[in-house]
C-alpha cells in the first residue's frame, strides 16, 4: 500500500550517506522524492553538506542512521541538521532509525561518561525540533531530550513475519529472552503470538563475552524457538543462546532483532552457530558482504513513513501501535 502526502510543497525528506536505501523506500511510501542535497567529505576527512533546495517554512525530515562509521554518520546528522535550520526551516525532525551510543545510558562504574545523553544534547543543540527513532536500545533515552521523542517499535514487523511464517504452528513454538534485560520485549512478542516463554540466564565475564549459564521455564526438547532481542552487535550473545537451546534439544532455531548492527566477527559466528535463520530490519543498511543465506532483511520504511506522514499532519501516533 503507498500513501501519499497532499502538500508534498511543505514537507521535504532529505537522506545523509547511512542508510540511502532506507530513505528511498520511506520517500516511495510517501510518494516523493528525496529533495536534493549533498552529503560528502572533504580531504581532510571534515563531514561537507550542501543543501540545494528552498526549505524556508518547510517541514524537514533527516533520514540517518547513527550506525557505522558512527561518529562520520553523527556529524553529517549534526550538520545536515544545522544547515537546514541556518535556511529557516519550518520544523526539522531527525528520523534516527537506530540511535548509536545508546548503550551509553549510565554510569556503570566511577568515571564512566553518559554517551547517550551526550548525544541527546548535540541534536538539539544543533537545532532538531523532534527525533523519530526505533527501538532505542533502553527507552529510558527519551528522557534525556527536552524536544518530542517519537519512539517506534520493530515487534509489530517481526511478529506480522512470524504469524504468517508459521501459521497453524504458533503454539508448538516457543519464544526465548537472550537474557534478563531483553524479558520484557520477548514476552510482548509472546504474548502477542500465545506463544510460551523461556528465559536464557547468562553470565558477562567482560564487554562482548558471554557465558550461558541454564534456560528457564518451558522445555524446548523438540520444539522450534525464536530467539528476541532489539539488536546484535557481534552476535556472541545470540550465538551462545542459540547453541545452548540445539543442546538443550531445541529442533530449529530462529532468531530475530530490529537492529543489525553485525560487527566484527558477527558474520562468521553466525554462519557457524546453530541459528537456522535471522531476521533483522533495514534500520541499519546491510552491505552485501553482510548478506548471507541465513540472514533476511525486513524493511521498516513503512511504519517510519507513516510515522513521518502522522508528524507533518499533527496526527496520533500511538494509533500506530494498536
């Protein structure tokens, strides 16, 4: 289904180099074009933008992920941001389909900065009016804005996956939390799906290394189980859990998250652990040295574009989420 805007005059999206894909689907949806504006780097490595279109009074959408390289797609943020709002635009909101350093949210130990908020402060200082974002990684980072944070959630996607996926099989399934910070994301999905729930207890010697400890709850011994969480970084958590659960009896493996942030040795971990297949969303632009067999991507351009349509037209988007 594309929806369309009837003011295309007062609304202009705009896209930096994060995730171009992503914003030509979300302009699709709307029935745009991305408006014109260059994004690029001078030799010195210094982030360059250029706007080529009157945006005086227009409401103003940036599509950028803070993802890899993080701090380079941070400043285009910031200065794309700065540039439209140095031209008099009418309202500038920063759809951040994923938010970087949202692991930063608090002082785990003496001395620790608190990145996530850090950030906050820079896109408003900038001049963002709003930030439209998914599935921050604690939506406790709302509160370190003091402009409107539209929070949206990538469950509904996955879970409209899984429904269709399995149908007339969704209760011989079972959905597993990687861990105890992840519950309360994995039992909406369960619940949703009436699905059981089992929970993984693990233990975090050291940053990126886990160590399984014991499942709790249903016996998964000749069931399939989905594995959720909001994302995967090196994808050592949700590597162990998924071997741990082939142990544990588990028939096939199926793990999915809204970000796929995949670094370092997540490619490779992946292809040799026990995950049968991972769904990730496209908030993060998957290269194609990334696309392998047991990866699939679904698009949030959708629920983002509604989303940005609901904004321009100063509508309820909670709505969204019924």
């Amino acid at each position: 289904m594309t929806s369309t805007i009837h003011n295309t005059d007062v609304i202009k999206i705009f896209s930096c180099n994060s995730n171009k894909i992503l914003a030509k689907k979300i302009a699709d949806y709307l029935g745009i074009e991305l408006a014109d504006a260059e994004v690029s780097m001078f030799s010195d490595g210094e982030s360059y933008v250029k706007v080529n279109e009157i945006v005086r009074g227009v409401d103003c959408f940036i599509i950028q992920s803070t993802s890899t390289p993080v701090n380079d797609n941070l400043m285009e943020l910031l200065i794309m941001i700065d540039a439209l709002r140095r031209a008099s635009a009418g309202r500038i909101t920063a759809v951040i389909p994923y938010y970087g350093y949202a692991r930063q949210d608090r002082k785990a130990k003496a001395r620790d900065p608190i990145t996530a908020r850090l950030v906050a402060d820079m896109l408003q200082v900038a001049g963002a009016d709003r930030v439209l974002t998914m599935d921050l990684h604690t939506p406790q980072i709302q509160g370190f804005f003091t402009i409107p944070v539209d929070h949206m959630l990538g469950n509904p996607l996955l879970i409209k996956y899984y429904s269709e996926k399995f149908e007339g099989q969704l209760k011989d399934i079972i959905v597993v939390s990687p861990d105890i910070g992840s519950v309360k994301r994995s039992r909406e999905f369960a619940e949703k799906l009436d699905m059981p729930l089992s929970i993984i207890d693990k233990r975090r010697p050291e940053a990126n290394i886990s160590e399984i400890m014991h499942i709790i709850g249903e016996d998964v011994t000749g069931k399939k189980v989905i594995i959720v969480d909001d994302m995967i970084d090196t994808a050592g958590t949700i590597c162990n859990a998924a071997n741990a659960l082939k142990e544990k009896g588990a028939s096939e493996v199926y793990a999915a998250c809204t970000h796929g942030v995949l670094s370092g040795p997540a490619i490779d971990r992946i292809e040799k652990s026990a995950i049968d297949e991972l769904v990730v969303l496209d908030t993060i632009n998957l290269p194609e040295y990334k696309k392998t067999g047991k990866i699939k991507q679904l698009t949030a351009s959708r629920i983002l574009g509604e989303s940005i349509l609901r904004i321009n037209k100063n509508q309820s988007i909670s709505k969204l989420f019924d």
